[in-house]
C-alpha cells in the first residue's frame, strides 16, 4: 500500500528541513490530498542542476481530495543517465 500525503508544495520545494515529525493524523489533516495506488511509471530529468522524479500513480483509493484514477506529481531526486 502507498500511501502519500500531498502539499501543494512538491513541484516547488527544493529543500526541507525538519523541525518537528508529524503522525499520520497531523500529516493527513494539513493534506489536500492523500491517495492510495500502485506507482506506475516514474520519470526523471535534470532541471537546473539538479535531479526530479515524474512520480505517475494510479489511484485504488481517495481518502482526502479530488478523486482521480491517476495522479502524477514531482519530486526532488531519483536516478537520471
């Protein structure tokens, strides 16, 4: 099961730092939305020098959010030739 908590941020974020660790419950009541699927397809490129992930999930069950039978969202790393 894959569960992913969205923020709205993860096209924009380029850096974290963690001050304090959420729960599950947190974490879902500050989500706009929060999927359960099977990743489907993954893509990375090099923007700016740095690397991101095209993450393509199809979605078994929404939680919290629009429904959709598939989402696809960014993400900072991965593995690029």
């Amino acid at each position: 099961m894959l569960l992913l908590s969205l923020f709205g941020l993860l096209g924009q974020v380029q850096g974290a730092a963690y001050s304090q660790i959420y729960n599950l419950s947190q974490l879902t009541d500050a989500s706009s939305r929060v999927l359960e699927g099977k990743v489907v397809g993954l893509q990375s490129r090099m923007e700016n020098g740095k690397i991101y992930t095209r993450v393509s999930l199809e979605v078994s069950k929404t939680y919290v959010g629009a429904r959709g039978k598939t989402v696809s969202f960014d993400v900072l790393g991965g593995k690029h030739n």
